[in-house]
C-alpha cells in the first residue's frame, strides 16, 4: 500500500503568531495546545513520524490535524460538531420530574421538609417516571427553569388593625427620628490571628474563639437631614433607650422644635402606650411612632443596622470590648461624615 506523502504546510505571519501562542500559552486548552505544535513542527517541513516522536502522539492522529489545517487552517483544528449519544430520558420524563420538584413533598406523601436533589432523583425512580437517574442529571433539569426547591422564602400577613394608619404616619413632614438598638453584640477573639486575603485566597477566621463581653448599640437616624446619632450600652432595656432619645433631644434643632416624631418597633424597650407616655413626659414635643406589629422594616434605621454587621461587626474578631468600643465610636464618626456628604451632593 503506497504510503500518504504528508501534507505541506505554509504559514502566514499572523497565523504562525497565534498558533505559537497556542502551543505555548498556559491558559489553552491541553489539546489545543497539543494540535498547534503539530501544524508548528508540520510548518518546518519535518515528517509526520518525526512529530509523533516528539510529541508522542499517534501516527494518525499527526496526520489528521496536519491534514486538517491544510483544508481549512486555524479552524481545522477545533473539534467538530458531533451528535453525541442518543438522550437517555424522553422530554416526558423531564417535565414530570420539574412537576414533582414543584410540588410540596407533603402533598405527595413524602416524609420531607422540602426537595434536594438526591431525594427528588430517588423518588422519581421509585415512582417509576424515570429509571435509576443521578443527583447531579435532575440539578441540570431544574437549573434549565431556574428551580430550586431546596430553598425557600417565609413571608406574614399583615396582622395590625390600624397599619395604614401607622405606616402613614411614618412619613410625615415633621423631624422623624428612626431609632432602634441593635442587641447583644459580642466582642470575639480569635483563638488564631485572622489571616489577611491574598490572590485567590478569601480572608481566613479562625472558628474557635473566647468571649470578650457584649454590649448594645443604640441608634438614632435622622431621616430627612441624614444624620445618625448613636451610642452603646452594656444592654438595652427603658433606661438605655431613654439615654438615647436624651442625647439627641439635648441638640439643636431638635430641642426647640415643634413636634420631633420617634419611628420605633414594637420592642420590650419602647412598646405601647406607656412608652410613649414616658416619652412625652420627658419631652413634651416628641411623639412616639410605632411601625405596625410584624413591620419593623418600615423603620429605616434598620437598613443602618445592616450596614453596621456587614462593615462594623462581621466577621467579629476584636481583641476586646474596648476594641469593639472603640471600632463603634470610631465607624460612627466616619458614618456621620459620609451621610453628611451625601445630603450635601
């Protein structure tokens, strides 16, 4: 049988740039890479035997990538379209598996709280929809229509007689002060130093770690001028409470204002009537706003609390209460110039 003779190989500049690149780039794939140094060896004239050795791949295989850059160049060597195996599961069997995953696993008589993966696979089997199928082949199904039973979101009604009453007043065009108290944060320290992030590598905490106390943080959120006052405290009750409202009703403009409205929740510190009793007594212009029961977020000092555990707190590693004092202090002072700079933008 007479031998092929091998096919030759002429390179253009651009072409012999981007295939050098390809066989010796560290981000190309292992067989892009591989293919792009037989068309190099081919373009200098050697022998498909002879780029078998050095590369140690097959007599054929050099053939074939050498025979296909000469028919169709660089996109010769991408790997073709190919019809792969015939399905496994019928498009039935698909849509009755995404129809079980959206069920309750209650309704179907399922001893379960919700689906993973590994459970909706066994029961689709069981049932007989499908034959044995892997945990990771009913993940894909699901990911096709973004299900994800697995997770789940609680929501309430709205149980308050009078909350468009309530949430209307929260709003008014008055000095509104939002003010809440953030519980029991615990100064933690480490049992190990806290490792800094570096190239791909997350922060690293350590787990373990001793107490080093816990205090409360009081604040009080000025929502038209954008200005938070706040304070700690060893621990929240009426009398910490009512040390907040005395230090910023103590200030200007609040002290000879008209009316100055106290948004709070439904806390043991400031509920009820009582409270707002108490409130008035000690200051006779400031109204006491509760936001409807089971409607806390309608307080917007909430959203400044969240931003205290994410920039402030987490992921809590501080020497001692005094560092976590002085963290509190310092955060509160940069927090009142930046809000300060953007009322003023």
């Amino acid at each position: 049988m007479p031998v092929v003779a091998a096919r030759p190989i002429a390179l253009r500049a651009a072409e012999r740039e981007r295939l050098k690149k390809m066989a010796y780039g560290h981000k190309t794939e292992h067989r892009l890479r591989v293919r792009a140094q037989v068309v190099l060896h081919a373009a200098r004239g050697r022998s498909n035997a002879r780029i078998a050795r050095a590369t140690g791949l097959r007599l054929d295989t050099v053939r074939c990538w050498r025979g296909r850059f000469a028919e169709h160049g660089l996109g010769g060597l991408s790997d073709r379209d190919r019809s792969g195996r015939p399905p496994s599961f019928t498009a039935l069997q698909v849509a009755d598996a995404k129809a079980l995953a959206c069920r309750l696993p209650a309704e179907t008589g399922v001893p379960l709280a919700r689906w993973t993966c590994p459970e909706l696979a066994a029961e689709l089997a069981a049932r007989g929809i499908t034959g044995p199928v892997s945990a990771s082949t009913v993940r894909r199904w699901l990911a096709e229509d973004a299900l994800k039973p697995w997770q789940y979101r609680s929501w309430i009604f709205i149980t308050d007689p009078e909350f468009q009453v309530k949430a209307e007043r929260v709003s008014e065009d008055e000095y509104v002060i939002s003010a809440d108290e953030k519980t029991s944060i615990q100064a933690r320290c480490r049992c190990h130093p806290t490792l800094a992030p570096g190239q791909a590598r997350a922060m690293r905490v350590n787990h373990t770690y001793g107490r080093g106390g816990a205090l409360a943080y009081l604040a009080a959120y000025d929502v038209h001028r954008a200005k938070v006052f706040g304070r700690t405290e060893p621990r929240t009750g009426i009398d910490p409470f009512m040390n907040l409202v005395a230090q910023v009703m103590s200030q200007e403009p609040y002290a000879s204002a008209k009316r100055v409205f106290w948004v709070v929740d439904n806390g043991s510190s400031h509920r009820g009537k009582k409270a707002a009793d108490r409130l008035t007594a000690a200051f006779p212009h400031a109204v006491l706003v509760h936001t409807p029961v089971h409607a806390s977020w309608l307080n917007q000092v909430e959203i400044f609390f969240s931003v205290v555990q994410r920039k402030v707190v987490s992921p809590n590693d501080f020497t001692d209460l005094d560092d976590l004092l002085a963290r509190f202090d310092r955060h509160t002072a940069d927090q009142q110039e930046e809000l300060s700079l953007r009322l003023a933008a």
